[in-house]
C-alpha cells in the first residue's frame, strides 16, 4: 500500500483557506485519488469539544499552545495516520505550522516549547506540502468583515497580533522553503488555481 501525501493550508484568519480546501479536494478527487478533507483545532468528535474551548474561553498561552497538541494528538491519532496509511490523501485546514505563528509569533510564546511539543506528538511525522495563503492583513480583515461572520477569540486580535502571525510564518517558509510554498492570496481564484495545479504536479512525481 502507498501511504497517501499529507497537506496542509495555513495562512491567517480570512486568508483564503477554506474557499480553496474545497476545490483542492475536488481537484485530487477528479485525479483517482482518496481524500480526507480535516481541519485543526478539531477534526475528531473530542477536537471539536477543544476546538470550542480554544475559540471561546481565554486562557494562559501555554495552556492554549498544550490543547492545540491534545487536540492534535487525538487528530492524528483517530483521522490522519489510518487515513495516510490506508493510501488516502489527507489535506488539512492547518496543523502545527499554525502553532508557531498563533502561540510563538503572535502570543510570543518560546519556540523550544513548541518544539518540544511538536517532537512529543508527532514524532518526524511533517506534512508533504504546505499551503501558505499570504495575505496583508488589512485585506484579510476586511475580507472577513465582507463575509459578516461573528468573530472569534482570534479573529477579534488586534491587526499587529495578525501582523506578527503572518511575519512568523513567512519565517518558517524561508526556513522549509521545499515544504512550505507561499501562494499570494490577493489575486483572483482562478489564478490561485492554476498556480496551486501547478504546485501539485511535484506531488505526482
Ligand atoms: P480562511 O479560511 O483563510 O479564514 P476564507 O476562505 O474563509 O479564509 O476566506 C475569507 C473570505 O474571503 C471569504 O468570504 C472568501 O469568500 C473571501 N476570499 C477568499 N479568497 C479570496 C480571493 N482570492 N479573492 C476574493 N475573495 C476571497
Ligand atoms: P480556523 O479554523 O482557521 O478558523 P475559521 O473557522 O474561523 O476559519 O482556526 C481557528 C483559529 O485557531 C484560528 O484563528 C487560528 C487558531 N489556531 C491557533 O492559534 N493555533 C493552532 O495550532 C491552530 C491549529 C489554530
């Protein structure tokens, strides 16, 4: 059995992420290919009991960074090992890249800490492809404010928490630049496709 590939999407809040997770899914299905479409926190039934928590209730940065991994933990776990093992592709609507832009970038919390948790419950296990939707954060906010949902605890962040998130995972693109592609988001959707066809080709080889 082929193990699957692992990816995953990340950018800031409004960034575009889940406008392209559903056309990514079925871009690889229309290929032959099984895919598991998931997001963090939360893509288990317990995730989503933490995932309420982390949105809702304020708490201590490391207590946020340590549910993010619990739920984590549960995730791969439950959804994405047995999915990569049985040959499906799994695409997630972020994973740890987001731990160290919203904990370590934006809240400033030690990337050792984050480290070490990122060692502890994944072991090696890195996704294949990372999706980093960049946006100016003034665009993003006012992409949400268009979309007229009721903002989060993170979404209500001032724009320099967002300004710090979005620096932190441009860093991690510079430092993986194989694993992490940064896609602009501020162009239209058809030409964010064509590129993310593009980008997906490598994955075939
Ligand atoms: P995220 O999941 O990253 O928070 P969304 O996919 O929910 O972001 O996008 C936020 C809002 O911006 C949505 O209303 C979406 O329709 C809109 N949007 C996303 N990408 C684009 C784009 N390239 N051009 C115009 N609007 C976009
Ligand atoms: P998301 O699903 O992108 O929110 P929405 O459904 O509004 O698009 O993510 C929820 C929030 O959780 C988002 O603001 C980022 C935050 N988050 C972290 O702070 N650390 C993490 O490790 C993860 C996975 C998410």
């Amino acid at each position: 059995m082929v193990r699957g590939k692992f990816i995953t999407l990340e950018g800031i809040d409004g960034a575009g992420k889940s406008t392209h997770l559903g056309w990514l899914v079925d871009y690889l299905s229309q290929r032959g290919l099984r895919v598991v479409a998931t997001r963090e926190p939360g893509g288990t039934p317990l995730g989503e009991k933490l995932r309420a928590l982390l949105l809702a209730e304020s708490m201590h940065v490391e207590t946020e960074a340590l549910l993010m991994f619990a739920a984590r933990r549960e995730h791969l776990d439950k959804i994405i090992l047995p999915a990569l093992e049985q040959g499906d592709w799994v695409i997630s609507d972020r994973y740890s890249d987001a731990s160290f832009a919203y904990q370590g970038g934006g809240r400033g919390l030690d990337r050792e800490k984050l480290e070490t948790l990122e060692a502890w419950v994944q072991g090696g296990l890195k996704p294949d492809l990372t999706l980093l939707f960049d946006v100016p954060t003034e665009l993003a906010h006012a992409r949400l404010a268009l979309a007229g949902n009721e903002p989060d605890r993170f979404e209500r962040e001032q724009q320099a928490f967002f300004d710090r998130v979005r620096r932190a995972y441009l860093d991690r693109a510079l430092r993986e630049p194989r694993r992490i592609i940064r896609i602009d988001g501020t162009r239209s959707l058809a030409e964010i496709r064509a590129e993310l066809e593009r980008v997906l080709e490598a994955l075939w080889r």
